[in-house]
C-alpha cells in the first residue's frame, strides 16, 4: 500500500511539473528583475588581485544557477537597468527677465533686462516640487541666464531679487497674450508670492523641454516714466536736428509747435487705461529708508558676493595740500577686490570676482564730461558667449536721461558695438570728490570656462575741460584658469550581487542580457555555448574642475573578450590602440564616482568554452584612463587586477522526492523562468 502512494505522489509530481511552473518551497520565490543598470555590491570591499572561489552550491538540473532566497530583513538593492545620465534627455535652458515697458510681453531691443534675480528650479516628483533646488543661477547685466544640463521635465520655476534695492513687489507681472483657442495652463503662470516679509515671484508647473527657453515680463512705473522721457527726449533731439536743415520750409517756431504736438502724442499713446493707471499708482515704490553712507575702506570689506559704492569730500586741509603740491587734475585707478593680487587672479575652482574703480579730482568737471571704459565680457565660456557681470553698483543710464542716486554721480550703460561697459557722469562733480563704485561677476563656474583660458581688462579714462581733453589708462586686470582632472582611485573585482552566490559566473543567455545594455549577435542563440562568462566590477573615483571623458580597456588571459558593459559605450581607438571604450563622453560631474553609491562599471567577458574548466584560474586586468577634455593636461591612467577561480554550476539531487507546496491564487514560476 505504501508502494503505491508512493507511485501515486510521483506521478502527481511529474504533472506539476509538466503543466505548470513551481518553486519548491525550499528556495526563493523570486520574479525576475529588471535588468540592472550596475550590479549591487556586496558590504565588504574586496582587493584586487584577490582569488576568490565560487560558491559549492548547485543549481536545479545542472542546467542553471540557483537563485537563493532573501531574507526578508536583509535588505539587497538589485539596481534596475535604468537610462544612466549621459543617455538620459537634458538641455540648456536659456532666459531672461526684462522690462517690458510696452507691455507686450516682448523683449524689444531697447528694453532693459533686470540684472541680480536669483532663478530656482524645482525638480517635481509626484505632484510636488521637492524641497531643494536642482538648478539655480543668477541673471546678468541684461537680465539674462543660463541654465546648462537640466534634466527635462516638470518643474517650479522661482525668481528672487538678490539687490536690496530691488523689491519684487515694486513690479507687475506682464503675462503673455494667448490665442483663446490655445488651452491656458494656469500652473505655469507667473505669480507673486509673499514668503517671510520677502517677495518672490513663482511658477508653480512649468514643463521643460528640449531648447526651452524661460522669459518673465514685468513692468514698473518709474522704470516706464524715465524710459518714456528718454524716449521723448531722443524724438525732440531728432527734431531739432532736422530743423537746422536750410531746405526745411517751416520756421524754428513752427518746428517747436510741431515737436509739441509730437511729444503730445507720443505721451497718449504711451498711457495705458484708467483702471491700468489706478493698479500703477498703487506700486509706485518710494525709498524712505535712508542708510548711512559707506566709506572706501568700508567698501572693501564688503562681502564679496555684494557689491556697494562710495562717495566722500576731500577736507580744506587736504584740498590746500593737493593745491601745493600742484597735482593731477583728476586720477582713476581699478583694481580687484579681496584678491591676494589686486591685478591678477589665478582660478582652480569655483569663484566670485569683484573689482572697484575709483576716481578722485582736484578741480570742478561738469556734467558729461567723464567716461570710463573697460571691457564688459570676463571672457567667453564654452559656447563662445561672453561672461557678464551680475551686479553693478551704480545705476543703468544715458547721459540723456540719466537715473539719479544720492551716492555717486556715475551711471552707466553697456556699449554694444565695442562691448565695452561705459561709466559717466550724469550730473557736476565738484572738487575734491573721491567716487568709487564696484562690478561684480558672481557664481561663475570654473567647468564653463575652458582651462588655461585667459582675459584682460583694461580700463581707459577720458576728461572733457573746456581747453582740452585728457586720456590715461591704469593696469590691466588679468585673469587665468586653471582647471584639472584627478583619477584617485581604481579597484576591479569579481562581480557579486547579494545572495546570488552563483555570480560572478554567468550561465544563461537571459542572466547575460540582464547585465549587458546590447547582447552581441555572437552571443546569441546556439552561439551563446561556445563560451563561458565572467561579470567583473570596476570601481572608479576621482574629481574633476573641467569636463572630462573616461575610457576602459579590459585585459584577460585565456582569449577572453569584452561582451559588453552594464551602461552607454563605444569601442574606440586610443592612441592607436581598438581595445579602449568609451565609458563617459564629455561629462561636467565635479565628483567622479562608480562605486557603491552611484554603481560600478560592470563588464562581462566571454572566454572560449574549450579554455575553461572547472577549477581554472581566470585572471583579469583593466586600465582606466580618465581624459580632461581641453586637452590641456595629460591623461590619468590607473590599473587594477583580479582573479577567481571558475566553478561549473552542476546540481545533482541526491535524496528523496521534492515537496510542492502551493497556496493562494497566481502561478509560482520555476527556476528556469526566471532566469
């Protein structure tokens, strides 16, 4: 009787196994995974040149390996094969804020950009925007910004002043006019918010997307009104010209009527609506806080992300000195700030330059008579655009309508056509005077500027008096940078992933493509037999203040060859040497990192199958050579080497028969199923 419950418990176990697909209740219930991106490590860090033996343990049949059961409180991070960052989608994001004051939500040519708005972007995962900002940057002199290697995607968009006297509140959003038909994302919106006393202005979703490019309109009534008398002022002067032109037929009289009545209706039709007008009245912003004047040695100490001007009277007695001394009419000079060279700087890292120009005189100058050059551009990045600056301590302005301020009787404009910033002054300077004011390019970053790249500024002062015109020029301002790559380290390993003990061996066509991004023609299908394949881990840091790029040659014994890697790459010739890959092209990461944290380099290697037995010692090197990309440097090169011991993963059951245990709905796969 028992012989024949025996049969019978057989052959309900052949059934099973033919119609559907179990795990016996001894090994782990696993669904496959997706493919990884870079293998997990084990805790302990394993030395190179190591021998490491595979584990005893066989798999089902002798066909593939096991894979084991987890414990459930084990935590055992297997990395999907995710897009790694060089193949994801990113882009640069180009903007501006402007003062738009035609209000039609245009960035016309003559209208001003608004120069110290911090711009904020806020990474959206799930409905909300995450705490920190995943990009941020400040606007230029022209208001305008980039944003290099965003991440395309959703996105709160937020813009602070960084200018004390600057108050977002002062300004009024122009929102862009939308055909009716256009479906309005009211999300994307700017809008004013009040955070903690300070104003901000914000877009709660804005989608990214490739070549965005991010504008901001506002309007404010002082900014209109002395744009507005600059712009009557510039039609009167071309009247008048006009009218000294003998062929003209009406007298210098009719002529002013007629400028008259064109001031009249340029006013008209500069005026907006009534009810425009009322919502104006209401964000007129008048400065009543009036804050003691800095002196020039207090200027200097001023942190070097702000920038501040002074403006102090020489004393009768120092007049009386300089009028013994029969000394220069008036002198300028330039120079850094907070530098250990006030006319040079050398730069290896990130960095905020400021320089101060003053100007002393001895003698009355009237209005207009001063102009200051000196280059506008820092020097170009990598795209070829010049670097502006972010902050200038005194206000924008022509000579024709200048913008008044109770320091120093400076303004400036940037000249276009020379590219040259322009200082004058806009009102008399009586003598004795000791002006001095600074420029600031803030936040720059050491990775846009192409390494051992140079400038010079150097500043030109001119003096109109009534018998003559006088010229000098001070030392220049130089800069030089120098960036650089650093390989640190480079460690190869056998590749293990948590209790998958049958690793770093590879035995199934299916765990190959797991690890590789493309499986190869020659592995595939009866050709995936005629080798037998190793996963190796490559760890690599270092750091980097320029781009660089990292390449990979793998050497083995015993014939092996490079199947493929766990992320993004391309075979290329090294310096006449096909055996090289191309892990990383241009890559920006100040920290390089494949290792436990961001994932390792995997490789698989395939070695003849009549090369391998059980027992054979299979030895691996890899040579890393990281490439700064301005080809300034000298290439990094690092080595490491392993081995392991090759085991066959030959199971033979050797017992009773296997117990099927099965409960709930669903179908438990085998072992082969999910491999």
């Amino acid at each position: 009787m028992k012989n024949k419950k025996k049969q019978f418990a057989a052959i309900l176990l052949a059934a099973s196994m033919l119609f559907i697909n179990t795990n016996t209740s001894l090994y782990a219930k696993e669904e496959p995974k997706a493919k990884p991106e870079a293998a997990q490590e084990t805790k302990t860090n394993r030395q190179p040149a190591t021998t490491i033996y595979a584990p005893t343990q066989q798999p089902l049949l002798g066909t593939a390996p096991l894979k084991e059961e987890t414990p459930k409180d084990t935590p055992v991070k297997e990395e999907p094969k995710t897009e790694p960052k060089e193949k994801a989608l990113y882009t640069d994001v180009k903007g501006q804020v402007y003062l738009d004051d035609n209000k039609n939500a245009k960035a016309d040519k003559e209208e001003k950009g608004l120069s110290d708005i911090e711009v904020r972007l806020y990474k959206i995962k799930e409905g909300k925007p995450e705490k920190e900002a995943a990009y941020h940057t400040l606007t230029n002199i022209k208001g305008e910004y980039v944003l290099e290697e965003v991440e395309l995607g959703n996105y709160k968009i937020e813009y602070k002043s960084v200018d004390s006297e600057k108050n977002l509140k002062d300004y009024t959003i122009i929102q862009e006019k939308k055909d009716e038909k256009e479906p309005v994302n009211k999300k994307a919106e700017p809008k004013l918010v009040e955070k903690n006393k300070e104003y901000r202005i914000e877009q709660e979703d804005v989608e990214l997307k490739e070549g965005s490019k991010l504008e901001l309109a506002l309007f404010r009534v002082e900014a209109f009104e002395e744009g507005k008398e600059r712009r009557q002022k510039q039609e009167v002067n071309k009247e008048a010209s006009k009218a000294d032109n003998p062929v003209k037929q009406e007298t210098r009289k009719q002529k002013e009527t007629a400028n008259k009545k064109t001031e009249t209706n340029t006013t008209k039709k500069a005026e907006v609506k009534q009810s425009e007008k009322q919502e104006e009245k209401t964000i007129r912003h008048k400065i009543t806080k009036i804050e003691p004047l800095m002196t020039t040695a207090q200027l200097n100490k001023l942190n070097s992300t702000k920038v501040g001007a002074a403006n102090a009277q020489d004393s009768d007695f120092i007049k009386a000195l300089y009028a013994v001394l029969d000394s220069e009419d008036w002198a300028f000079n330039a120079y850094y700030v907070g530098q250990n060279d006030k006319y040079h700087v050398e730069k290896t890292n990130d960095f905020s330059l400021k320089y101060q120009i003053e100007f002393h005189n001895n003698r009355d100058i009237e209005k207009g008579s001063v102009e200051i050059r000196i280059p506008a551009t820092l020097s170009n990045d990598r795209d070829h655009k010049g670097i502006l600056p972010t902050s200038i301590a005194i206000p924008q302005g022509t000579l024709d309508a200048p913008v008044e301020n109770r320091i120093t009787p400076f303004n400036y404009y940037l000249d276009e056509d020379t590219n040259e910033l322009v200082f004058f002054n806009y009102k008399k300077i009586t003598s004795g005077s000791n002006v001095a004011f600074q420029v600031l390019y803030k936040n720059l970053q050491i990775m846009e500027f192409v390494d051992d790249s140079t400038w010079s500024l150097k500043p030109t002062a001119t003096v109109q008096f009534k018998d003559q015109k006088e010229e000098k020029t001070t030392t220049p301002l130089t800069g030089h940078i120098d960036s650089q790559v650093k390989l640190s380290k480079v460690t190869k390993t056998p590749y293990t992933l948590g209790a998958k003990s049958y690793y770093p061996g590879i035995y199934t066509e299916k765990q190959l493509a797991s690890i590789v991004t493309s499986l190869p023609q020659e592995y595939k299908g009866d050709n995936f037999t005629k080798y037998k394949y190793v996963a190796w881990q490559v760890q690599v840091t270092g750091s980097a203040t320029q781009p660089w790029e990292l390449y990979l040659k793998d050497i083995s014994n015993l014939e092996g060859k490079v199947v493929g890697f766990n992320r993004s790459y391309n075979k290329i010739n090294y310096r006449g040497d096909s055996a090289y890959y191309k892990i990383s092209d241009m890559n920006k990461d100040k920290l390089i990192h494949y290792d436990n944290q961001y994932g390792y380099i995997l490789v698989v290697v395939a070695y003849p199958a009549d090369k391998i037995q059980p027992n054979t010692l299979i030895e691996n090197t890899v040579e890393v050579v990281l490439h700064p990309y301005d080809r300034v440097d000298e290439d990094l090169k690092l080595t490491s080497k392993a081995n392991w011991v090759y085991r066959d993963y030959a199971w033979n059951y050797k017992g009773d028969i296997i117990g099927v245990d099965k409960s709930g709905g669903g179908t438990y796969k085998s072992f082969f199923g999910s491999l």
